[in-house]
C-alpha cells in the first residue's frame, strides 16, 4: 500500500530539510560534506511527544552537530508510519514496542533501537466533571471512548477491563470524537491522552478516574524503531540519530530550558503555553532520558498486545538491540 503523509507531513519535511542547508551556509565550523547523509525520520501524529522530540533537535541542529541531516515526516498514525518504515521510505519510526513482535512474524525484519517510554504518561481515563461515576468499578455496563480498535486507548481501556475486573462497552470515535461524545452523554467515559487531558482537567469539564502513567506497570510503550537493513548498512547514522534525538529530549527535560522549551510544545501542538507547561511536566520529563531497555518492559508490552488480539508475536528478547546506546548530543 503506498504511503501518503499528510499535508502538514509535507511542510514539516519541506522545512526541516531547509534548515538543515541553510545551516550548512551559516555554521561553516562544523564540518559538513554535501554529501551528509541523510536520515528519514517519522512520528506518528503531530500533536504527540515523539514529534516535540525530533523537532526540538532540529530546531537546536543536533543533528547537524551530528554530521547528518534530517528530514522529518508526520504520519496521520502509528501504523502508517510502521508500514512506511516496512516500505523502505523512512530509515527510524517511532511507534508502539509492540508492532516489532507483529512485523518480525510478518516479514517485517525491525527492531527497536531505543527505548522511548515506559509508560502512557499523561493518558486518563476520564468522565464529565458532573458525573456520578467516581470509580472504575463504575463502569461496568457504561460506554467507553477510544480512538480505534488496536489503538493505544483501546489498549488502555482493555487493560482497565482486565485489571478491574469489569465489562464495559468500548467506543470507537477517533481521535477528534473522544471529547465532544464525553461532553454530550454518548459515552460515559474515556481514554484521553496529553495534551487533551490536562486541557480538559484544567477547563474543568472532565474529571480524572484513571491515571495510566502511575496505574499500570512499567513498559515499553513505544521506541524508536530502525529495519534490520538499515541497521546492518548505515549504522553509524542510526547511531547519530539516536544521539540528536536523545539530545533533544535532554534539552526539553533540562530546567534552565524551561521557558524554551514550553514555547516549544506551545508551538508545535498549538496549545495554550500553561497546557504546553503540564505537557512538559506531566508527559515529557517522564519519558526515558537514557533509551535503555529491560526484557520485563519488552515482556510486558507484549502482554498489552495479547490484551488487543495480537496473535503470533515474535519472543521479546528479539524484539529490541542494545546495539545503540545513546550519547545525547548537547545544545
């Protein structure tokens, strides 16, 4: 299936590969052949953690102190950034941990090469502020909001099945129904991820049942993800983009960047600067600083894709290389 990025993807891709030219010109000190090689790089939404990542190490030109150059694509979804990974258009995803043991089955030969997260910072699960559910206990009979069979809300909202003991009816709205549905009384509750959930908290029109982040056991919940071709034949360049994309995530979570960086969220997912700030504080500064992995966090989140109906997974010590340990390039 061919591979479409968004509109925004384009211009995110157009933008990032002129700054890099244009900082060839004005920073002849660093040394810089024409021929730098090139990393594809692809998130999966825009208004999601792996995006403020990589453009806050663009935008500190981390990779051109790494001697490549970037380009960056926004995916419309994870899965359409993994079968573009699949397809050979993009060198280093980020995506759940979990779609590696699904591909390794498939033909898909990935492997996850740094750790992003281990866990769903900033995700909650949510009623109206009014009502007279308090716990998840409940839930039981009630209609739950997610995005899409599969999807991380969905993995979430079954995993709160599983933990508490309870039935409830799972939603299906898209990303963009969650709230609207919530605010209307078609569902009695949802799965909402950051920034939307410390939007509506602070707005006060949704009122917290769950926080996933303390909730549920620490796991890989998403790494950066690079083929076993690529990894075989540019090594180095996974190597420096790991090194620029961990440097970014240095610069977010140092506090003498504080300002910057929440100008930086505020930016880039188009939100409130206060909102950008319990983004920066309740979702970023959690996530992994150093991209290493555990076997238990790979058991676990394969435990989260059994959770969804993943079948025929690949065992978790061959999911992920320790091959590429990051050194943060620094701002």
């Amino acid at each position: 299936m061919a591979i479409k990025p968004s509109t925004t993807s384009a211009k995110f891709k157009r933008r990032t590969v002129l700054a890099g030219l244009g900082a060839t010109i004005a920073m002849p000190g660093i040394i810089r052949a024409q021929g730098a090689s090139v990393v594809r790089i692809g998130v999966p939404t825009k208004t999601y953690y792996p995006t403020i990542i990589a453009e806050t190490a663009i935008r500190q030109k981390l990779f051109e102190k790494e001697g490549i150059k970037a380009e960056l694509t926004i995916y419309r979804s994870g899965a359409e950034g993994f079968e573009a990974l699949a397809a050979g258009a993009a060198d280093i995803v980020m995506n759940s941990s979990m779609s590696v043991a699904g591909g390794l089955k498939r033909g898909v030969n990935a492997r996850c090469v740094a750790n992003a997260a281990n866990g769903y910072y900033g995700w909650q699960l949510v009623v109206k502020a009014d009502s007279p559910i308090t716990k998840p206990a409940d839930l039981a009979g009630k209609k739950v909001g997610i995005t899409s069979a599969g999807s991380g809300t969905d993995i979430l909202a079954l995993w709160t099945v599983a933990a508490h003991k309870i039935q409830f009816t799972r939603v299906p709205l898209g990303g963009g129904g969650l709230v609207p549905n919530l605010l209307t009384g078609n569902i009695d509750a949802t799965v909402l991820y950051s920034p939307l959930t410390f939007k509506v908290v602070d707005e006060k029109v949704a009122r917290t049942i769950i926080n996933y982040g303390d909730a549920v056991p620490a796991h890989s919940t998403g790494s950066w993800i690079a083929t076993d071709k690529v990894i075989k034949e540019k090594p180095e360049v996974v190597q420096k983009a790991v090194n620029a994309l961990f440097g970014g995530v240095g610069f977010l979570v140092d506090d003498k960047n504080r300002d910057a960086a929440v100008k930086l969220v505020a930016e880039i997912d188009e939100i409130p600067d206060k909102i950008a700030a319990f983004e920066l504080d309740g979702n970023i500064k959690h996530i992994s600083r150093t991209g290493e992995f555990k076997l238990e966090w790979m058991e676990r989140a394969l435990e989260n894709a059994r959770l969804i109906g993943m079948k025929e997974l690949a065992e978790a010590n061959e999911i992920f290389t320790d091959k590429f340990k990051p050194v943060p390039t620094k701002a």
